[in-house]
C-alpha cells in the first residue's frame, strides 16, 4: 500500500501561534488540497497526525476538534481529494505521552492501522519536532517550507536524509515521481 503522512497545521492549512480553535480559523494554504487529491490519484492513501494540545489546555473540545476536520474533509472533497484516517494526540507536553511528536507513537500507530512498513512512507512535516518523530518511526521525512518550515530549515538539525520543498504540491510531485 502506497501511504504519505501529513502533519495538519503549516502544512495543509495556514498555522496560528494562537491555535487553531474553531472551523473558521483553518483555512487551506493554497495548493495543499490539490496536492492530497494529486496523491490520491496516483494511488496514495492519506493519513494525518497532528498534535492537538489545545484539547488539554480547554481552548477547545472533541466537538470543535471534529468540525474542523469535517471543514477539511469537505474542502478536500470539493477538489476530489480525501484524508484515509486522522490520528491526533490531544495530550500537552506536561502529559508525558507516546503519542505527542516529537515520539514516534502516532506514527507507529498509523503504520499498524495501514498495515504498512514505515520505510517506505514519506511523511511530510513544517516543525523538527514533526521530523524526528518521523524518522524515529522509520519514516521519510519531508520539510515543507509552510507555517514553520522556514524556520525549522534555518535551525538545522535536521534528521538525516530529510527531503526539503517549498509546498505540500511540489513534495507531493516528488513522492509521486519517485513512484513512478
């Protein structure tokens, strides 16, 4: 099965400091929905992991949580695109957990849910934290310049072998080159 992963926020949709707390604030950064109906297209399945700490902190709950990504589901489904599964930790750094990136635990979870040797996913990200968790899995990682990528790439320290590009569209032209 042919798999990529995607963070949510700086990535598909523009980011906030402040969180993304309700379906109005989540809006697509131009060309990212494109690009998932591109690789879905081309056979990929989609899956999302993003951490969701405003859940713990009370900024939002489950309900609001789950009308944003109905907004995103619809706005992909609008240019034929679609995410298979999102996964999200809704824990705070304080929490400790497996599931929160930087840890690889979403990601396990994703690559057992899809049956799939993590290895041969892309998984595209804009923060380190994104990167490492990647990678930790076994992942190929993938920064975007989006949301915080620019910033993530002037830090450096980078895992190795991270794939850089300046959007959602042009990592998604690559992954579906180096398929076919």
């Amino acid at each position: 099965m042919k798999l990529v992963i995607l963070d949510r926020d700086g990535v598909i949709n523009q980011d906030s400091a402040n969180f993304i707390k309700n379906p109005n604030e989540w809006i697509a950064i131009p060309g990212s929905l494109e690009a998932i109906a591109l690789l879905n297209q081309y056979g990929f399945r989609v899956a999302v992991a993003t951490n969701q700490s405003g859940v713990s902190r009370g900024l939002f709950d489950m309900t609001i949580l789950n009308s944003i990504h109905e907004k995103m589901h619809r706005e992909l489904a609008a240019v034929g695109g679609r995410i298979d599964a999102v996964f999200y930790c809704p824990h705070s750094a304080d929490d400790d957990c497996e599931c929160r990136k930087p840890k690889p635990g979403m990601i396990k979870e994703i690559g057992k849910r899809f049956s799939t040797e993590l290895s041969q996913v892309y998984a595209i990200g804009d923060a380190l934290r994104d990167l490492q968790a990647f990678a930790s899995a076994g992942c190929r990682p993938v920064l975007v310049r989006t949301g915080k990528g620019e910033g993530t790439l002037l830090a450096g320290n980078l895992p190795a072998g991270t794939l850089i590009f300046a959007d959602l569209h042009l990592a998604a032209q690559h992954i579906i080159a180096e398929d076919h």
